[in-house]
C-alpha cells in the first residue's frame, strides 16, 4: 500500500480527500448541477458519498447520501432530464443498481424504476438508427444500464426484455462493422466533424471492444462476440507505430485508411490515446488468451510510463478524464494486476502531479478542472471534477479493491 511506501504522498492524499468530503456534503453542488448521470452528472456526488462513508466509517456521508438520492427522484419526476450514461437517466439508474448490488442502500428496482427502461430502450434504439455507438452518449451507454439489470434483476421478465436490448446492441454491432483486409471497424459519426474512424475509449472501438467482453463475461452470443473481438482487435493493432511518442493515433480519416501512422501523436488519457487501448486490449485478452496481444498492452503501459514531461504527455488537468488523477487510476489498476513495479512508481508520480495542482484558492479542496484557454473551472462530476479525484484517491488509500470504475470501462 501507498502508506507504507510513500508516507508523505498518502498523508497529503488524506488531507485532500478530507476536504473533498467535506465540501461534497453541501447540497447546492447537487442543485447546481443539471445533469444527473453517473460520469457527467450529480450521480457521481453520491457514488463518492457512500464509498467515503464506507472508507471513513463516518455515517453522516451515507445519510446525505440517500438524501440525494431522494432528489434525484425529484429531479426525474420534474421531467426535461438526458437520458444518456454519462448525463442522464441511463447513468444514474445504473447508479441506483451499483448501490443496491454493494449494499450501500435497501431498494427495489424492479419495483421502482424498470418502468423506465422502455422509455431508455427508445433512446438507444434511435441511437441505433442513426449509428451512434458512443459509449457517454450514445447506444453503448443505454446497454451498459440494460447490462448490469440483466445481471443483477431476480425478475425473469424483465431479464428477458433486458436480453432482448442487448441482442439488439450486438446484432447492431455485427451489422453495422465494415470488413476492411480480414479485420472490422465501426465508422463514428457525429454533428462536430466528418465520418470517421475513432480509436478513443470514450467515443471509440476501444469503447465497443470493452462492452462486448462484458456481454461476453455474463454468458452471451459468445462465439459471435469473440469473433467481433478477434477481428476489431485486428484492425487496432493495424495501426500501432514505434516511431512516435505514442503508438496509435486518436482518429483516422476515412479518406485516408491505409495511412502509415508516424506522424499523430495521441495525448496521455483516459479518453483517448494508448492508455484506453491497453485498457481495451486487456478486457479483449481475458477472452482471446492471446500471447501477441497480451505484450502489445504490457507494451503500451511501459511506453506510456515514460512520458512524464508535460511535452510528451500533454497533460495539463486534473481529471479522470483526461488529466492526473486518471492515469494514477489507470497505472494503479494495472499494478494491481500485473505487479509490474515500475507501474507503482507511475502511479504515485501522477499521484503526486495530481494533488500538487490543488492551488487554487476558490477551487474545490483547492481544485480547478482545465477547460481549454487557460480556463479553470470548479466541477463536481466523476469525469472532470472532484467526485472523481476522491475516488481515485479512495482506491489508491484502501486495502480493498474497489469496482466502481467499471463505470469508466476499466473493470
């Protein structure tokens, strides 16, 4: 554990994850946020609340907790809500089921809230129609929600209709892949630029691969998944390069497929660059048990550990994101799993190139997120705010492993 290793960096965790707490506790972070999803929205305050009040055995922060909760309720019944994973109604209800799965609250969601989930399969079905996979905001977001209900319901009808949603997520994603010299892509659209190719875990294949293992993991369609996954995993590697600082680019053009890659250099992140194909890679591996592809993600997490200059790696945030914190989760996890020593090491320095940028006076426990520009802004959220550094703070500080960022796609 960090505390045993590095005494003054855990202490200094400690402290910040003190003043998270505490500031999270004021109710006007909840009324100012309009969006209620679980990485973009106010579901993030209260997946933070009752993982502190768990890790600080503290019960004032699970009772604030479940008065939140209450507001949430409050906030869908008002109407005019998302409905995505990551802002919306998708996110936050996969909030309620991850509650209720780790003991955090008593509730019935069969009773309560599965009413919803034709409204939510509407959403994901013109998704669908208009070939938007997105993981935040589009079709792969609705069936991470169908997902865990799927896993998690005692109700045999509602575990039917929540197969149904995903037979139609992964006849989607069959129908929709395009052969390209024995591998598939999916084609990424949206209102901000052209079609394209999109090699991001938060927009990208790397996002399909990662849900489709899940499907996988839980028994289903199994040989036409691994197909998927063999072939898209394929198409990825296509594009790794040795000669730049990184090893795959962030998009490819469409007009441009067979490019070499040694010119685009991808930034060090969780959203995109090679840190979410390694994660991508990974969740593949546990299913393909390929040897080639296990030393290509090894590979890029011994890559990416090196580039800790500003320069090389483009970090300037704190976030999850795209930002410190999330590569001291990543490297954590990674270490975790490999015991590879030198992934330690990296995740204490972003660790420690986190919380050294908690300077700002009217900041959140000191913290600002990057918003381009040379702006700063307070954010609460779990992708770009604090909620998401006091969770990676709490993982990195317990003994216990935590799963909540199966919500990021990284367990």
């Amino acid at each position: 554990m960090i505390k045993d290793t590095d005494v003054e960096t855990a202490q200094m965790a400690i402290i910040k994850l003190k003043e998270i707490s505490s500031e999270l506790l004021d109710e006007r972070y909840l009324n100012e946020d309009n969006s209620i999803g679980i990485l973009g929205g106010s579901s993030g305050i209260i997946m933070f609340l009752f993982h502190y009040a768990q890790y600080s055995d503290d019960i004032i922060y699970s009772e604030v907790g479940k008065e939140y909760v209450y507001q949430l309720f409050d906030k869908i019944n008002a109407g005019s809500i998302g409905t995505t994973f990551c802002n919306g109604l998708a996110g936050t209800i996969w909030l309620l089921d991850y509650l209720v799965k780790n003991n955090f609250i008593e509730f019935d969601i069969d009773d309560n809230v599965a009413q919803l989930d034709e409204y939510l399969a509407v959403y994901m079905q013109k998704d669908i129609d208009s070939n938007n996979y997105d993981f935040l905001h589009g079709a792969i977001g609705y069936g991470m929600y169908f997902l865990e209900r799927c896993k998690n319901t005692n109700n045999d009808k509602y575990k039917q209709e929540y197969l149904k949603y995903i037979y139609q997520l992964i006849n989607f994603f069959e129908e929709s892949s395009i052969e390209y010299n024995n591998t598939i892509y999916w084609e990424c659209e949206n209102n901000q630029e052209p079609k394209h190719i999109n090699l991001g875990l938060a927009h990208g294949i790397p996002s399909i691969i990662c849900f489709l293992a899940k499907v996988y993991n839980v028994n289903i369609e199994k040989e036409r998944i691994k197909n998927l996954l063999e072939q898209s995993v394929s198409f990825i590697l296509k594009y790794k390069t040795f000669e730049n600082i990184s090893s795959f680019p962030s998009k490819v053009s469409l007009n441009n497929i067979d490019y070499d890659n040694k010119e685009d250099i991808s930034r060090m992140a969780w959203c995109y660059g090679d840190l979410g194909i390694a994660i991508a890679l990974y969740h593949a591996n546990q299913i393909l048990n390929n040897e080639e592809v296990e030393r290509e993600y090894i590979e890029l997490l011994h890559k990416s550990l090196k580039r800790k200059d500003k320069s090389i790696s483009m970090v300037e945030d704190i976030s999850v994101c795209h930002g410190s914190f999330g590569l001291a989760l990543i490297f954590k996890k990674f270490y975790d799993r490999t015991k590879i020593d030198s992934l330690k090491e990296a995740y204490i320095y972003w660790l420690n190139d986190g919380l050294s940028k908690s300077v700002y006076t009217d900041g959140i426990a000191g913290f600002k997120a990057h918003r381009g520009d040379n702006k700063y802004e307070r954010e609460t959220d779990i992708l770009g705010g604090v909620s998401g550094i006091g969770m990676v703070l709490m993982s990195i500080l317990t003994e216990n492993s935590l799963d909540w960022d199966e919500c990021l796609l990284l367990s």
